[in-house]
C-alpha cells in the first residue's frame, strides 16, 4: 500500500514555525510521504526565531526532502499528480489575500493553484494579525472556495491582540485527515486560544 503524498508549505508567520515543525514530524512519524516547500519569505528572511537556513534545514531533518522554494520546482505537482493533499501551514494574512483573488506567485500559492487542477484538496491553517480585520473578507471568500478547508482557528490573544487569528496546530493531523476526504474539520472556530489568553 502506497503512502499518501503530502506537501507541506510554509509561508512567512514564523513565530509559529515551531508548531508546524512539529506537525510535519507526527505525520512522517505516522507513515506520510511528506515534502517541503516555502514561500520566498520563508525561505530567505533570517528572523528572531530562525535563520532562512535553519528552516530549510530542520525541514530536510524531519522529511529527508530538500525544500522547493522555486515557482519551476512546484509547478508540476498538479500534471504529474504529486500529492494527495497540499498544506498550507502557516498561512498568512497576504498569502489569505493572493489565494482568494487569484494571485499565485509564490512558491507557496503556485503549488497550491497546481494541485487544485485535479481537484484534490487543500488544507490551509491561517495565522494573521488582521484576521478579524483587513483579512476577514479574504477568510470569508476562502470558506466557499471548493476543495479547501481549513484548520480550526480562533483568537490567540483576543485581550492584547483582539484581530489575531491563528489557527490551533494541534488539530491539523485531524484536519488533514477530514480534507482527505473532502469533509471540513468541525466546527471551524475555537475558542481554545482566547481561553489560554484570558486566564
């Protein structure tokens, strides 16, 4: 039996880079065939958190994959039918933009529009500053989008930051398998985030 293909983009929210480090090691810990790309930000910009080659490297570390962070290198998972589901995570509030208008010229997005020409699915985990702001119209417009779905999200800190949505990383391996599928992980908003936050 063959392994389901995942590929798992990162765009430039890097203060949850960890969290998603962490979910790529559980799914190549339960059997997934998991591949890496990044989005230009998150490949080349150094930041407190981590230098653009500490993430390509702990990204090969827990795949075993060299990660594309070219618009040739992705393009062709969708003619040649690379994955079985295509991850955004983390997602941000530009990237939100892009996808909702039609603008794929990341890495990231590129391979995103390429997997949807065959209808499979994509999963995507918002984490953005402007989520209950500027970029709520462009969640609102994603929900309806067909074939995508989300990891739940809510606010993680509805008192400091009351427009911030992340999504809860702790549900994408659920999620993943809900878009697998074709079915939306329910219900879509938690408050698990603002709970921590408040107390």
């Amino acid at each position: 039996m063959s392994k389901t293909c995942v590929a798992f983009a990162l765009t430039g929210s890097f203060c949850t880079f960890h969290k998603a480090f962490d979910q790529i090691e559980q799914m190549v810990e339960k059997g997934y065939d998991v591949f890496p790309i990044l989005s230009y930000h998150a490949a080349h910009t150094d930041t407190r958190f981590y230098s653009g080659d500490e993430v390509k490297r702990r990204l090969t570390e827990l795949t075993g994959k060299t990660p594309w962070t070219t618009l040739t290198e992705v393009e062709p998972i969708g003619p040649k039918k690379l994955a079985d589901l295509y991850i955004i995570a983390p997602m941000t509030g530009v990237s939100m933009a892009k996808l909702a208008h039609g603008i794929f010229d990341t890495p990231a997005l590129l391979g995103a529009k390429s997997h949807l020409r065959n209808s499979r699915p994509v999963l995507i985990a918002p984490s953005t500053n402007d989520g209950l702001s500027t970029a709520a119209e462009n969640i609102g417009k994603i929900l309806n989008m067909k074939n995508v779905y989300f990891v739940p999200f809510g606010q993680d800190d509805p008192v400091k930051k009351p427009r911030s949505l992340v999504a809860d990383f702790d549900q994408l391996l659920s999620a993943a398998a809900c878009a697998l599928e074709g079915a939306q992980l329910q219900p879509v908003l938690t408050c698990q985030y603002g709970k921590n936050a408040i107390e």
